[in-house]
C-alpha cells in the first residue's frame, strides 16, 4: 500500500511538473506586447507563380492568430497593415522559430520597395537580429498607416507574425531563452537518467529510452533555434535538413520504443498495425525527403502521428497488465498523448484556423509528457523486475536451506537405518543360524515341528527383505542412487542369477545366448530379484515362471511371467504405487515397496517397468536401453 501511494505520487507529480512546464512555455508565447498589425490578410499562392506586382491586387483573407495551410513548399503572401508610430524601433518576428524561409518587403518613403529576408535557410550569424525568433527590424510611418507584404515559404506551419518594439523583442528573447534551457534540461536530466539505469541494468527498454530521449533533445534544439545559435551559427539551411530527417527519425525511434513497451502488456497481435505502419513507412518518407519531397514527406508524417494517436484507445482498452500501477501509467500516458494530439491535430492536420499560440511548438509540451511518462513505466517495470529477482533469489535461498535440512534429514535417516539394520540383523542372523542347527539336529523330528521351523525362517528372511527395501526405498527418493553402467552380457547375467535362486527348479529361462549392453549389475539383479521372487511368492504354487529375455536396436527386456495364485490379480493401476498390497497378499510379509522401487530405477535408467495379463497369466516386463 505504501508503494501504491509513492507511487501515485509521483504519477501526480509528473502530470504537474508537464503543466507546469507547458504554462512557463505559454509565458513567452502569451506575453502582452504592444502589435502594431491592425489588419493581417493571406493569399495562397497554389502556383508559386506571384510576384510583389501581381499579389497587390489579390484578394487577402483575414486572419488573425496562427496560420494554418497544412505542411506544403507552396508560398503563402501576408498582407500586413501596420499602424502609424513616431518610435521607429520596430521589429517584424515570424513564428515559429523554424520557418524556413521569408522575404519582407516594405514601402519606402521616397517610393520603391524594401526586401529583407528572413528565415532558419540563413546562417544564425547572417541575421539582421540575432534572436532566436526570425526578426527583421521594421520602420513605420509616423503619421499614417503603412502596408507590408510577406512571402512565406515552409513546409512546417502554422506561422504566426508580429510586429513588436525592439526593447520588447530583446524581453521575449531572454524569457524564450530562458524557458527553452529549462525544456532541453529538464530532457537531458530524463535522458542521462535512463543512460545510468541502461548502464546499470542492460535493460534495453532504457537503452531504447535514452536513444528515444537524445533524438527528442536534439530536435527541440533545432526547433527553438538554440542549435543554429551555439552549435553551427555560419550554416545555412544545415538545421532545416538536420531537423526534417531528425522528425521522421523520431517518429520511427517512438514506434520502435512503443512496440517494446507494448510487450509488457497483454495486447493482440492486430494491436500492433498501426505501430508497425510507422515502421515500414519510415524509408519511404526518408526517400521522399531526399528526393525534395519534404512538404509530402511531412505530411504523411503528420497523418501517421495523428492516427497513432487515435488508435491509442484501442491500446488503452485492451491492454492488460498484473500489475495495477504499471497499467494506470500507461492509460494516463495514452489518453494524454490521445487528448493532446487530437487538439493538436485539429489545426495542424486538418487546416482549422485557431487562435491558440501553443501550437506554434506542439513538440515541447508532448516531448516533455512522453519523456516523464515513459520514465514512469521504465520505473516501474524495473521496480517489478527487481522485484520479482529479490523473489526468486528468496526462493533459491529457502530452497537451498530445505536441501540442507532435506540433506541433514536424509544423513540422519540413514544413519537410524544403518544402526537398525546393524541391531536388527545379528539378531535375524543368530536365529537363522539357530533355525539351521535345530534343523540338522531334529532331521528325523515330527514333519509339523521342521514345518515351524521353516516358517520362523521364512519369517527372518521376510523381515531381512523389508529391511533391505526399505534402504532401497529411501535412496532412490532421495537421489542418492548411484548408477555405474558397465558393459556385459545381459544374457549371461540373467542366466547366471537364475540359475543362483533358491526357487532356480521353478524357473525357466529363454535367452540368446549374448545381449550385450551397458547396465549396473547391482541394480538389475536387485531388480530381478524383486520381479521373480514376487512371482515366485504370488505364483500357483508348483507352477513354472516364465522368464524370456530379449533385445531390439535401441533396447534389451526381460520378461517375467506366471500363472495367477490365491491371491488374485492385482489392481493395475494401483500396482506400482508406493506401499501398495492385494488385500489377500496381506498374510504375507513386505511392505508394498518392491514394484515401486523397480519401476523407480528403471525410469531413472531411462526404461521401464510395465505389467500385463490374460486371462490365467501377470506378466511383468522391465526393459532398459541398450
């Protein structure tokens, strides 16, 4: 809950500092300077074709704020009608700071026109005023009012005029200084913090970020004019084409970045269309550019980022996170971006004249946005990635410390079965060796009185079993089996066990005469121990036991089968359970294990152990790999 609330927090304390930082923006732009424009006018020169003489008697449209005529090369004409002043500092500045090119021509007193150029083609150093605005200075006439004209051509509107006082101008130069550092600080600060968290973490989505980050700094720059300023002030129109190719490439660096981003949550492939449009048209819209297509290639660029905008809301419906912190971040950051360029796209997209001045720089509030609001994610995302590593390092430790105790247990446990074993089998020993001399003393005694004694050796022998069983038992579950394969002769081993058992009369062995493949002898003659004994014991009694050994390209088996006794068939799907006994084999010794413990060792000798029967016949079969 205290994360919950740090981190609404800070989501609220993002959203503030983009407010804030947009309304120190709006401090320039809206500043109350004295215009001396009483009437502005446009005329679109769809043919390029227009000339000073020609455009006068056309007919100019009234606006008043920004001007928008979409991103096209075709020069707009303004017709200015300046008030009468005495002051004669004057200054014209055209916005936004990154107009490419404009001639100003002026009437002059004695007749004729004067032409100044302005615009971000001229070198910084070339300018008449050194502002990062384009400016050119202007001289009213005192006593009546005075009508300029302006040639506009760019590819980047809106354009928004004013004509304003020189001490003025020097004000709104500093205050636009001013708050254009703070915009590029505040985005360098973002992007040098997720260069050290990148750095830190080789977490791609922060190298990305960063990539992202720079990208947006370095066209800030070039769009408030600070780049022509201080980094290459005697190159012309170098910004212009720096600026243009850094705008597609920014747009391909945020498809690029949102894919990444939108991994993290749970989207449909169809969710990313739009996303990959932008990626597949950022060669095309480069070859435009260099082809001199600029005013399409900006065009579509524009297009595609207003329809990412909106297919935004398909990305906020349905995407689906575990975490809810993270997924309240990403619809804030969608429905922001949604909101702002659907207010954005109305005048730049679709040509709709409006008064606002913030969409002279659209760039700024939402480079600022994105930045915080992706940092926001990347956070967070790391957070949970930390998260999820302190978790599993927690886990590894408590797993590490139950193998310890699981060890200690198992060490403990073996120790009490070797100390059992070692109390309990001398004494079996000395009753079995009693059990043998009273046999040879009393061998012409009564037949029930050698029938005891048979029993009571049967009855050590069966304990001596379950013993041993259980030592087996708890080696194999506790991965203490050790398994030594060597290469022999299958066939012989079998043979040789066979013919070794005290019940050797009952079995009869079908073999070739060599199988040859790498096994534990140990284990597969505890294994066959425990598949003919259980036949001999649950067998009609004075019936042979089948034993056929045989081998393929991939594996040897062997196969042990006999008639059903007394006591039944047993459940087959119950039959290699742990402790698992016929109700009517109860009588008898064991523990349930025997079956279970072969099919055990097989399996992690990569075989098997499996069973089968008819109607008169249990067959079990083992096989193992060659």
């Amino acid at each position: 809950m205290a994360d919950w609330r740090l981190s609404q927090a800070t989501i609220l304390l993002s959203l503030v500092l983009s407010l804030c930082l947009g309304a120190l923006f709006q401090l320039p732009m809206k500043a109350v300077y004295t215009d001396l424009i009483a009437e502005r006018g446009y005329f679109a020169d769809e043919h390029g074709q227009e000339t000073l003489n020609s455009v006068q008697a056309k007919t100019f449209t009234p606006f008043e704020g920004p001007l928008f005529l979409g991103n096209n090369l075709r020069p707009v004409w303004l017709k200015l009608t300046l008030a009468p002043s005495a002051n004669p500092d004057w200054v014209l500045m055209l916005q936004p700071n990154f107009v490419h090119w404009a001639e100003v021509w002026t009437p002059q007193p004695a007749g004729g026109w004067q032409r100044q150029t302005l615009g971000s083609k001229l070198a910084f150093s070339s300018r008449s005023v050194q502002t990062l605005v384009p400016a050119v200075r202007i001289q009213p006439f005192a006593n009546e009012r005075m009508t300029l004209y302006v040639r506009v051509k760019t590819p980047t509107t809106p354009v928004f005029v004013r004509v304003i006082s020189a001490s003025e101008s020097a004000v709104f130069d500093s205050v636009l200084s001013l708050v254009s550092g703070a915009f590029l600080g505040v985005g360098f600060i973002v992007m040098l913090f997720s260069l050290l968290v990148y750095h830190h973490t080789r977490d791609r989505l922060w190298g990305l970020d960063a990539l992202y980050n720079l990208c947006g700094i370095a066209i800030l720059s070039l769009q408030l004019g600070i780049a022509q300023r201080l980094v290459f002030p005697d190159a012309a129109n170098l910004a212009n084409q720096v600026m243009l190719y850094g705008l597609l490439l920014h747009v391909f660096m945020t498809a690029v970045l949102h894919r990444a981003i939108f991994r993290l949550f749970t989207l449909r492939p169809w969710l990313y269309g739009m996303n990959t449009l932008m990626l597949l048209a950022f060669p095309a819209l480069v070859l435009l550019a260099w082809w001199g297509k600029a005013d399409i290639a900006l065009q579509l660029n524009n297009l595609l980022i207003f329809l990412s905008a909106c297919w935004g809301i398909l990305l906020v419906i349905y995407a689906r996170h575990s975490d809810r912190l993270l997924l309240t971040v990403f619809r804030i950051s969608y429905f922001g971006l949604l909101a702002y360029f659907v207010w954005w796209g109305i005048a730049q997209v679709l040509q709709a004249q409006t008064g606002n001045l913030s969409t002279l720089y659209p760039s700024l509030p939402l480079s600022i946005f994105s930045m915080l609001m992706l940092t926001l994610m990347l956070l967070r995302n790391t957070q949970i990635k930390a998260d999820d590593a302190k978790r599993i390092a927690e886990e590894k430790l408590a797993a590490e410390q139950a193998l310890r105790d699981a060890r200690l247990r198992h060490e403990e446990t073996n120790n009490f079965l070797g100390m059992l074993l070692h109390e309990v089998k001398n004494p079996l020993s000395t009753i079995r060796l009693s059990v043998s001399n009273l046999e040879q003393q009393l061998a012409q005694a009564d037949a029930s009185v050698l029938a005891r004694l048979v029993r009571i050796n049967d009855s050590v022998n069966g304990i001596d079993d379950v013993l041993e069983r259980g030592v087996e038992i708890d080696s194999l579950e506790q991965g203490a089996l050790s398994v030594c394969p060597s290469l022999v002769n299958v066939s012989a081993l079998v043979a040789d066990f066979v013919h070794a058992h005290a019940a050797a009369a009952r079995l009869q062995l079908r073999a070739p005469e060599v199988i040859m493949a790498r096994v534990d002898t140990d284990l597969v003659q505890m294994m066959l121990r425990n598949l003919i004994d259980n036949a001999v014991k649950y067998a009609r009694e004075n019936t042979t036991i089948d034993i056929v050994l045989t081998q393929s390209a991939t594996q040897w088996q062997v196969s042990v089968r006999n008639m059903v006794g007394a006591i039944g068939f047993p459940e087959p799907d119950k039959l290699f359970n742990k402790y698992y006994r016929s109700p009517l084999a109860m009588r008898r010794s064991g523990l349930g294990l025997g079956l279970y413990w072969v099919r055990g060792v097989a399996r992690h000798m990569g075989g098997d152990a499996l069973y089968a029967q008819d109607e008169h016949w249990v067959e079990f079969t083992l096989w193992l790999p060659n």
